[in-house]
C-alpha cells in the first residue's frame, strides 16, 4: 500500500511517534548536560574538557549523519530506524559505567598497541602536548590511569557512540515526513518532529531531578532508565509501518507538488541553494548548541542558581523551546491559508524566530533575576523556531535523495558545533566569563537570515503559492 492511500489520521500519528523518537534522543543527550556540573566535579575536569566531550559527541554525530543519509536512500528508514534506535539506547546506558569503560580500554587497548601507535593515539588525547579531540586526557598515561582520566575515556566512548548512532535519527525522520506530508504540510510535520527535541528537554531535568542522588556516583540512575525506557519505542515504529508505506512514489511532471522533485543535481541552482542550507545550518546549530550544553553549567557558575532550581528553570527554558516550535509550523500553514505563498511564509516566520535569538545578546549582560530568566524563554522560544523551517527548506533539494541531502547538511552542521564547543570551554577557562559565547550565540542567526534574503533562487512559478485547502 503506497503512503497517500493512508489516512490524514494515519501520517499525523507517525508525527507523533516521530515527536516520541526526537524526544527519546534528546533525552539521552541531554543527561550529560544536567549532570555536568556534577560529574565534572566528581572527576575533576576542566571546562574544556567537558566541551570536549561534546566535540567527540560532534564529530561522531557528523560522521554519522552523512553515513545514515546515504544508507536510508538506499534501504528505506523503515528497519534502520529502529536499529539506530536500539544503537544510541545503549550507548546511553553504557554512559552510566564509563569509569569501567574506560579502565578496561586503556589498559587492554592503548598499552596492548605497538610503543610509536600507542605514543601517537596520546598525541591526539588532548594532553600537553597534543590537542585533539578524541580522548581528551590529562597524562601520556603512565601505567595505571587516575580514576578521572579513565572516566573521561569511558565518558568520550559513550558520547562518541551516542553521536553516531543518534544522528541515523535526522535522514530517517526527514525521509519519513518529505514522504508522507505534502509541501504545505511539512513546515508543520516538521514542527511536530522537532518539538520533541523540546518535551526532551523539559522531562529530561524533571527525570534527572527524581532519580540523582548526593551520594558519590549518585548521577547513574538517569542514564540507565532514559536508554531501556528509549527502547520500547521499537514496538509501536513496527507495528505502525508496513511493507511499501514509506516507499517513494515515481516521480509525475504534472503532478501539484512537481517542484517538489527539486532542481537538477549538478545545476547550479542545487548547489546555489546547498550552500544556502549550509550556511543556514551552521548558523542556527551553533545557536541551539551553545544553549543546550552550556545553559545550566552558566546558571549555576554564573549566576550561582542551585541545582534544583537551575533543573526546574531549564525545564521552563525547553517547554518555552517548544512554545517556539510548534508555534512557527501552526504560523507557517495559518499564512499560507490566507493566501500567503510557502515560501514567503516560511521566510517570514524564520526571520522572526531569528529576531528572537538576538536577545541572547541583551542575556549576556542582565544581572540574576527573573528578567535574565524571561529573556532566556524568548531566546529558547526563537531558538528551536528555527528549525522546522530549516527542514522545509532542506527538502526542497531532492527528493530522491532527501537522506543524503540532510545526512550531508548534518555532517556539515556538526563538524562547525563541534569545534565550537571546544573553543568555548578553553574561553570559559580562560576568562572565567561565559559572556563572548552567548553573545556569539545570539548574533549568528543573523547570517542564516541573510543567505536566505539574498542568495535562496527565486522561486518557479507553481513554488510561489500552496493550492488551496480542499
């Protein structure tokens, strides 16, 4: 049975268990981002160190996004995605034990190599003297490791597999919405997809809250219940996908959603609007980046709010996120309902959820108070908006190959956030200030808006407006 003799009911609830399956990563990505601080403290490392830590996270998400963009085009999403699924589950539950980790693999793995290997994998540790960002280390590892720097291995191992298998989730879902939905709908699926990036983080400091306590190695629980719990969602994907029902239709000239086929792959309107991606790209993921891993660490040190307040307050910060979200695609469709073309309205609303970035800026210099506190919602709120409109854009590239398309914006995307996060942590060491980032931060959207205005081609006649609702 081919998608469009499925149910309008049929496609929203796959949104839905879309939403589910963003959520579930978010979850497990963000665990690490609650239980920072803690976690820094109790092995002590440094800032840099931490944002290492999501370099790793980075790098790996890049090379997996561009690796599962191309396979998905190839196999379909309909049992590779739960297989990433189960891929980044389990990496989220390994999180919990990386002291063992990384005690087993140094020893067993570093030492066992030959002396001139195993002397240039500590080059690329990041310790003195070297500065990569795979195993970032304090020591050339003489003999037996520190307890700390055993965790911090077992901490870039997980965080590693974690980035590779998590970014399988972005082709897959993308594939899944640009089959399903029409292009006037997709703002709107998309926002529905993204938005569970938002409840991820809103339950995410709630779960992290209940289950963490004082106690030395008190910060385990979370990891383990957010990744088994992540695994259920393999059920219900099985059970609602059948044989044939994401499986591309061939293409038709005369059919309304024709532009959707995109331009020709080697023109240069395909590669005019790929740079434009991927500036926009860069641009609104250092953003969202920077506020996911940096938000409660600058809280706490900043600002000095306690653990509990700063876990409750980040739930607000992603409920607001999703307020943004979800509010852009409802935008979006009410526009072109008016008469308004897709793009027009899909520009328009994206240039709003940049404006809102910008206070980040005025964030930078607020003193605590519940003024810093609003400012940061409508920084969230615009943040996360961003995006639905982002992917709309993507998938007017190609439809045949949507997988490798959003696999190569992916890679491209965090390659820039990952060698980010690490500069900011040296800055934060370094000046002891979080200010230069989120101001940096809130300014680069800016650039996603002018690529948009000044270089997206004009649109083909039948691009310019949504056929009316029937």
């Amino acid at each position: 049975m081919m998608v469009n003799e499925r149910s309008t009911s049929w496609r929203y609830r796959v949104c839905g268990l879309l939403l589910l399956a963003t959520m579930l990563n978010y979850m497990d990505r963000l665990t690490l981002s609650q239980l920072g601080t803690t976690i820094r403290h109790e092995y002590s490392l440094s800032h840099e160190q931490y944002g290492m830590l999501d370099t790793g996270f980075s790098y790996a998400f890049a090379l997996g996004a561009i690796f599962f963009g191309f396979l998905v085009d190839r196999v379909g999403p309909r049992f590779l995605y739960p297989s990433v699924f189960l891929g980044w589950s389990a990496a989220g539950v390994a999180t919990a034990f990386a002291q063992p980790i990384g005690a087993w693999f140094i020893p067993e793995t570093v030492h066992s190599l030959p002396e001139t290997l195993s002397a240039t994998l500590m080059g690329l540790t990041g310790s003195p003297g070297g500065g990569g960002p795979l195993l970032a280390a304090t020591t050339l590892f003489p003999g037996r490791t520190q307890v700390s720097e055993q965790a911090y291995l077992g901490f870039m191992l997980c965080r590693v597999t974690l980035g590779f298998f998590e970014a399988g989730h972005w082709p897959c879902a993308l594939v899944t919405t640009h089959i399903m939905l029409s292009r006037a709908d997709r703002s709107l699926g998309n926002s529905i997809l993204q938005s569970g990036a938002a409840f991820g983080s809103i339950l995410t400091p709630i779960v992290v809250t209940s289950m963490r306590t004082s106690e030395l190695g008190g910060w385990r629980l979370p990891f383990v219940a957010i990744g088994f719990i992540g695994m259920l969602w393999i059920i219900p994907w099985l059970a609602m996908i059948r044989s044939g029902d994401l499986e591309r239709k061939p293409a038709d000239a005369n059919a309304p959603d024709a532009a959707d086929h995109g331009p020709k792959l080697w023109s240069r309107e395909f590669w005019q609007m790929l740079a434009v991606l991927a500036a926009i790209v860069i641009s609104i993921n250092l953003t969202w980046q920077y506020f996911r891993v940096w938000l409660p660490m600058y809280l706490e040190e900043t600002h000095h709010y306690a653990k509990k307040h700063v876990d409750w307050f980040t739930s607000a910060y992603y409920l607001s996120t999703d307020i943004g979200c979800i509010g852009v695609g409802f935008l979006v469709k009410w526009l072109i309902g008016r008469g308004w073309g897709v793009h027009q309205a899909r520009r328009i609303t994206f240039t709003a959820a940049a404006a809102l970035t910008l206070l980040a800026v005025v964030v930078a210099f607020l003193p605590t108070g519940p003024v810093l506190l609003g400012v940061l919602l409508l920084v969230g709120a615009g943040s996360l908006g961003l995006y639905p409109n982002y992917y709309s854009f993507a998938q007017e590239l190609s439809r045949k190959h949507q997988g490798k398309v959003s696999g190569a914006l992916g890679t491209i995307a965090w390659i820039g956030s990952g060698t980010m996060q690490r500069l900011v942590g040296r800055n934060i060491d370094e000046t002891k200030s979080y200010v230069t980032g989120i101001v940096l931060a809130g300014l680069v959207p800016l650039i996603a808006c002018a690529a948009l205005w000044l270089f997206w081609p004009e649109r083909r006649p039948s691009e310019q407006a949504a056929p009316p609702p029937p």
